[in-house]
C-alpha cells in the first residue's frame, strides 16, 4: 500500500541559540514490544521525614479527612494517576515489626527507627495506611521484614490483611474494626538486603534461603498473593551474581525481581546526568537476561517480571534527615527518561515505583499547610494519563554526544505506544539537548493518522527552575493541531519533555 505524506509543519518555539538540530523518528505499530502495565506508575511511601507524618496524614489540618488523612494529597494523588503504592519502606522496613502498629493506638509503642534515627509512634500501622490506599485508589504492595523480622511474622502479616475470619490474625483484624479480607495481592520480600547499609544485611545466599522459607509460608497462607524478590542495589559490588542466585533460589516462588535506581547531578554536568538513564536501560536488560536464563534452566512457564519500585533524582538532599529535595526543570527531564525506558522495556518490567510520595524525595510537597506540585510530577501524570497500551519500537536517527563513560548518547529520547481501545498512538519525546530544538520528521508506517494531534510539553526558560508554594515556573503547556496525513514535522524545544497523541486509524 501506498502511503500519501503530508508534511505538516508545526509552530513551536525552541530555547537557545543557533540552528535546531534533526532527527527523523519513524513509527510501525505492528513492531509491538510489550504490554504496559499500569503498575509502572505507582509510587512509594516510607515512614521517613514528613512522608507519612505531616504528609499523607495530619489530624490537625484543615485538610484532614475523618481518618486523619489529607484530602489534598488523596486528591493530588489521584490526578498524578499513581496505581499502585509501596508501604512501608524502604529501609525503615527491616527494623519495622507490624503489629506494634495495630490495635487502639494509645497501646501502640513508641520506637526509634534505627534506619533514619527517627522516633516511630505508630500511630500510621496497617489498617490506617490501607485506609489511605483505598481512597487513592491505589493498589497497596506491603513489603515484609526480612532484616529483624521472622518467618512467623510474614505469614502472619498476609493472614491478617487476608484470610477469613476464623483463624487468630483475620480475627485480630476483625476484633480491630475490619472483618472483611483486604486482599493485599503484592508482598516485597525485605528490602535492599545486599546492601551494608540495610538492618540485617546478609549476604545473597543467606538472603536466598531465608527468603525462600518466607515465600513458601506466605504462600501456603494465601497462594494468590504476589511476591516480589529484593535484587541488588548495591551496584558497587557484583550485583548481577546477587541476582542470579536469588532467582535460582526463589524462581518458583516469586514473580518479580525488584530493581532500584537514584540519579544525581552531584558534578554539575547536564550531559552526564542526562545519560544515566542509558545505565538503568543496561541493567534491565542485564536482569532481562539472568530471568532467561534461570527459566530455561528450569523449564518454567511461569514468567518473571522486573519491578524497578524504587527511582528517583536524589543528590541534594542526601544527608539531610527530612530527604526534602526541590526538584528543578533539569530533574523533570531525568524523570522523564526513566519513564521512556520502562516503557520501551514494558515486556520486562510491570511495576515501577517513583520514590517517594510527598515531602520525602517527592512529586508533591507541604508548606506551610498548602500542597504545591515539583517539577517531576507532571511527566509521570503525563505517562499515567495516557501512556497505555501495546509499546511499540521506534526507530529514531538523531545526534549523539559522548560524555565521560557514556558514547553515542541520543539528544532525542523516544518512546511510543499504542492505545488500540482509544485508537491513539502515544509519542514520548525527551530532548536531552540544553539549548538546542531538534527539528524532527515523524513518520507513521503503518495506519493512518488522523483528526486533532494533542501536545503536552513540559518546559520551562532555565533548566534551574524550580516550583513553590506559590510559583509555578514548570508545567504543562497543552496545544493540539490537526493531522492530514502520515508525516509530521515537529521541533522539540530544548530541554523539554514533549508527549504527542494522536488518533490512528488501523487499515
């Protein structure tokens, strides 16, 4: 079949001086990649700084629901379209013993938290956070203590969020004002445990087998839970063998490998920090290829999935008790790009978690009372919003840059998927570029395009511009122009983070 181009050339303005460079990106959805999983736009709240206390709840506020939790942060949390939440740590979790959080609260006993030298009241215990997770909308992922924590006390988490009434801890449950099961379906097994670090670090043999015994009591306590193994973060060691032997150990229990990342600009080098993300790509594909390998080792049918439920920018705030970093236009653009690669690697990984919430390392933050959005919110609204679908491969010629460690680094980061029920094709594009456009030609291969192409850009003057209480220098700026035919012409502003979607007509 013949397709008719059309070039449409689009108004858009671009930052800095000199020439736009180009790129071609060309698009064939038939060249289907994955399925994405809603649950790479979930989040993560830990019992760290003001993310639970002050954060999700404060009674005293006048934003405080009757269970204590903030309207503002359900409300924000619902718009930024998160799907699924971590609880409760995060490194707080392997010193963290559940049941000092349940039963009336006066009882509860106060501990220090030995992770982040905090004071835990436990006011915020099981039933109060699943309460919060309802009105989101979220799906809650419990992760268990596997550092001080026992067996006993992991099946016995999953008995009391889950089973009947009728045995001792759903009736505990019951006798604490829920007789109904709450159907946690994902449970994390420990948290970071290769790193020296974590409160019961131990070694990925150590580790294997205990969480194996774990897994198989957890299991038999309900057999429909998911479980998530605790992979390697500790990336200055042999991380790759830390997961290989996990996954021999644990394969027939788990269903997915859990994967972290931080990304900071600690030399002040925008093309370095903008390329490490190339990093997180490798190692998924690294990981990809020991799940591989272990499941034809043993014959599994069963798949193996990668939950990336930790990334974030965090470099500034590292040494600061509260965690409280203020993101920049700069930091948007990282987010952006660990998004494009969940994306691309939708086949592999089905859950990813941005940490963390609110106040801590977050999208959101409270000041003075009033909730106000960081710059990383919007592109993972944007990606929740719309990013559904069939991931699709694009082929994308564009400039490079070598940087340090890094070689032929993209200035254009693309994305696609296909929404096949809304007959939309979705179009991710980072310019990783300070201050040069990069004048690009679109070109769809298969299908027609048609009707209105709806754009969102996230932009703004200096890449150091940040968000606050009462100024908003990032955002979205939204436009829409109409499509006539199979080529688009369209130049992404420097440092920008621009999403196209546009109706596409399977012939």
């Amino acid at each position: 079949m013949r397709i008719a181009l059309f070039v449409l050339f689009v108004a858009s303005s671009f930052c800095g001086n000199g020439q736009p460079l180009k790129a071609v990106i060309k698009i064939d959805v038939s060249r289907k990649k994955g399925e994405i999983d809603k649950l790479i736009y979930g989040n993560f709240t830990e019992h760290l700084g003001r993310c639970i206390y002050g954060g999700i709840y404060e009674p005293g506020s006048p934003q405080a629901n009757a269970d204590g939790f903030r309207k503002d942060v359900i409300q924000a949390t619902k718009d930024l379209g998160v799907s699924i939440i971590r609880w409760p740590g995060g490194n707080f979790v392997s010193g963290y013993h559940w049941e000092d959080g349940i039963g009336p609260r006066e009882k509860r006993p106060r501990r220090k938290d030995l992770a982040w030298g905090d004071v835990e009241t436990n006011e915020v215990g099981t039933d109060e956070w699943l309460q919060f997770a309802k009105a989101t909308g979220a799906e809650p992922y419990f992760c268990v203590n596997l550092g001080t924590g026992s067996l006993d006390e992991a099946r016995n988490w999953v008995e009391y969020c889950n089973a009947k009434t009728g045995l001792y801890y759903s009736d505990l449950r019951a006798k604490n004002g829920h007789p109904e099961p709450y159907r946690v379906k994902y449970w994390g097994l420990g948290n970071e445990m290769d790193g020296e670090w974590q409160i019961g670090h131990k070694n990925a043999e150590d580790y294997s087998k205990f969480a194996l015994e774990a897994a198989k009591m957890m299991k038999w306590s309900d057999d429909s839970i998911k479980l998530i193994a605790s992979g390697s973060s500790n990336y200055v060691r042999d991380w790759a063998e830390w997961n290989r032997t996990v996954l021999n150990r644990l394969h027939n229990w788990v269903d997915y490998i859990a994967l972290h990342n931080y990304s900071g600009n600690y030399d002040k080098d925008h093309n370095k920090f903008m390329a490490l993300t190339t990093t997180v790509e490798n190692n998924i594909k690294i990981t990809e290829g020991i799940i591989r390998e272990v499941r034809a080792k043993y014959k599994m049918k069963k798949p193996i999935y990668i939950a990336f439920d930790e990334y974030n920018v965090w470099y500034r705030a590292w040494n600061d008790k509260k965690l409280e970093e203020h993101y920049n236009m700069q930091d948007a653009l990282v987010v952006a790009l660990y998004l494009n690669v969940f994306v691309r690697n939708a086949h592999i990984v089905k859950m990813a978690n941005m940490a963390q919430l609110v106040n801590v390392i977050a999208p959101m933050m409270i000041t003075e009372g009033k909730l106000w959005k960081q710059p990383i919110y919007y592109p993972l609204q944007l990606f929740a919003q719309n990013c559904q679908g069939t991931s699709v491969d694009a082929w994308v010629e564009t400039d490079t840059y070598d940087v340090g460690n890094f070689k032929k680094v993209p200035y254009l980061d693309v994305s696609t998927a296909y929404n096949k029920a809304a007959a939309e094709l979705i179009i991710n594009v980072v310019n990783r570029h300070p201050d040069k456009g990069v004048t690009t030609t679109i070109v769809n291969q298969t299908g027609k395009l048609t009707g209105k192409a709806m754009i969102s850009e996230v932009n703004s003057n200096k890449l150091e511009d940040e968000n606050g209480p009462s100024s908003e220098l990032v955002k979205v700026a939204n436009k829409e122009t109409s499509v006539n035919g199979n080529t688009i012409q369209y130049t992404f502003p420097a440092h920008s983070f621009t999403q196209l979607k546009i109706k596409l007509q399977q012939e």
